[in-house]
C-alpha cells in the first residue's frame, strides 16, 4: 500500500503543470502610502513564498521609488533580493504603450532600469524580464515590434501572463477593510477572493487544454499587495488542488507555447490565451467565465476609480 501509494504522488507530481507566481507593482501596490503596511505586506509575503519554496518574479515601477519612498521602497527590494527571488521592470510610470509614443515608452522604460539595475547588481544579478502595465503591448504591429526589439537589444524578454483573478479588484476593498479596522469585512472580502481563485484557475487550465490540445506550463499575475500576502497559502492550495506546481519564469517560459507566433496588434490589453486564440483562428469559452463579485467591484471602482 506504501508503495503503491508513493508511486501515484510520484504521477501526480510529473503530470502537474508549472506556473510562475508573478508579482507586479513592486515595491508594493496598496490603497494607501504607508511604509509600515508596505513593510508588514513584504515580510509576510516572502515569509510564506520561502516557506514553501515557491519561485517568483517581482515586477519594480520606479515612480514609487520617487521622493520620499525611495529609501524605504529601496530597502523592500532589497528584501526580494535578499531572499533569493528575481525583479523584473515594470516602467518607471505605469503608462500604457496603447497610448504612448514608442520613444517616450522606452525611455520611461530605460529609466526604470536604471533604478533596478544597480540594485539587482549588488545580489549578482540583472534584469532580464519586463511586464508591460495593462498588459498593453502596443496599439499597431510596428509599435509593438519596435518596442520588443528595444527590449531584446536590452537583454530583456517579455513576461506574459496566461492566468489571472482580478486580485486588483479585490485589493483596494481589502485595504480599507483592514485601515478601517473592519475584521469581519476582511475576511469576508479575503474569502471571496479565495474563492474566486479557486473558480477562475480550473476556467484558464481547461481553455489553454482545449486551445492547445495540452496543457501549457502557465504565468501567474498576481500583485505585489497585502491581500496576496495573506491568501497566498490559500491560493498554493488552489494551485496544488489544480495540478499545478510552482516554477521559475524560466523554466515555464521554456514551453512551446511561449514560442509561439505573436504579431496580433492587441487594442485590448488581453492576456495570452486571447492572443494565441485571435492568431489561431479559434475562440474561448468566455459565455462561462467566472465573472468577479459585483459587490467587490462596484466598491473597488468606488476606492480606486483609476
């Protein structure tokens, strides 16, 4: 029975899929500006990413290393550092490439990097990996052409995303929850969350199988906020429950899937399973997407309108 039993958590273990958990919005994405909430936030969040050995990949806007965050919002990035996990650019301005000139694009970009880049130096290691905010990757093919070769000259690649859940929707609603001492609310909006998660990841794990005809190694957007600190043992359950293991971006990067063609302008700003579908001429389930809460909606669109 030892045996047998043994075996089948060796199967499962082979035919789970990877996914990178990618956080954006370094140093910390939060309804209010406060060095001790961002601080809590970070050390519970790497606090449980080491625990249990989940790889990650944090994505840095410089502009929130300007002024008077820069020292401290510094000192969290150097906590990612510290704990062995990579940092990838994020722009320096949070601007959309849909609606910005590709040259002032890459110089909102160079000038992320030149915040990042020493800092990643002194931990022997650089930038390799860039998240376009909205996940807008350019408004014409040109753009978007123009804007990777930047890039590749750079060093860097892309990171797609190919799984997510809103949490920036839930995130504002947690935030106030929580400033106004709400703990009730809390936890019902963190349960929602969780619960939502657990909806949304077997929708994407089903449309990429019957996209592709296999299920792809997939990335996680996640955000670098306190409601993921919290959840996150939450939500390496929902991931395990799904045959899902964490890996590197690199590893997961190195499916076929990511090398697929991709010379669809996209207005939209969609994830990557929507991209894929547009250039293969196929569609996705979407009549049977999860849609989030409407309560946590309207109040996240009431606290952050933006």
């Amino acid at each position: 029975m030892v045996t047998a039993l043994l075996a089948l958590g060796v199967a499962c273990a082979a035919r789970a899929e990877p996914v990178a958990l990618t956080f954006d919005d370094l140093p910390t994405l939060a309804l209010h500006d406060s060095r001790t909430y961002a601080t809590v936030t970070t050390k519970r969040l790497l606090h449980d990413l080491a625990r249990d050995r989940l790889p990650a990949t944090g994505f840095v806007i410089g502009d929130q290393l300007a002024g008077p965050r820069r020292q401290w919002g510094e000192d969290l990035l150097r906590m990612w550092l510290r704990a062995g996990f990579d940092l990838g650019n994020h722009t320096y301005s949070h601007d959309s490439l849909n609606k910005t000139a590709v040259a002032t694009y890459i110089a909102d970009v160079a000038h992320d990097d030149a915040l990042i880049r020493p800092l990643m130096r002194r931990y022997g290691r650089h930038p390799r990996w860039f998240r376009h905010p909205f996940l807008d990757t350019g408004a014409t093919l040109s753009d978007k052409q123009a804007f990777e070769a930047w890039l590749a000259r750079k060093g860097y690649r892309v990171a797609p995303v190919t799984l997510e859940n809103s949490d920036w929707m839930f995130s504002p609603v947690y935030d106030d929850a929580l400033r106004r001492h709400d703990k009730v609310e809390a936890k019902r909006v963190l349960q929602s969350y969780i619960d939502y998660t657990a909806k949304v990841v077997p929708w994407y794990r089903k449309a990429a199988l019957d996209l592709l005809g296999r299920r792809p190694a997939l990335v996680f957007l996640l955000h670098g906020c306190r409601l993921n600190a919290d959840a996150l043992p939450a939500l390496a359950d929902i991931l395990r429950r799904n045959d899902l293991r964490a890996a590197s971006l690199d590893t997961v990067m190195a499916d076929p899937a990511y090398r697929q063609r991709d010379d669809w302008a996209d207005p939209d700003g969609d994830e990557w399973l929507t991209r894929w579908a547009h250039v293969l001429g196929r569609d996705l389930p979407w009549d049977d997407f999860p849609e989030p809460p409407a309560d946590i909606a309207a109040s996240s669109e009431r606290l952050d309108p933006s």
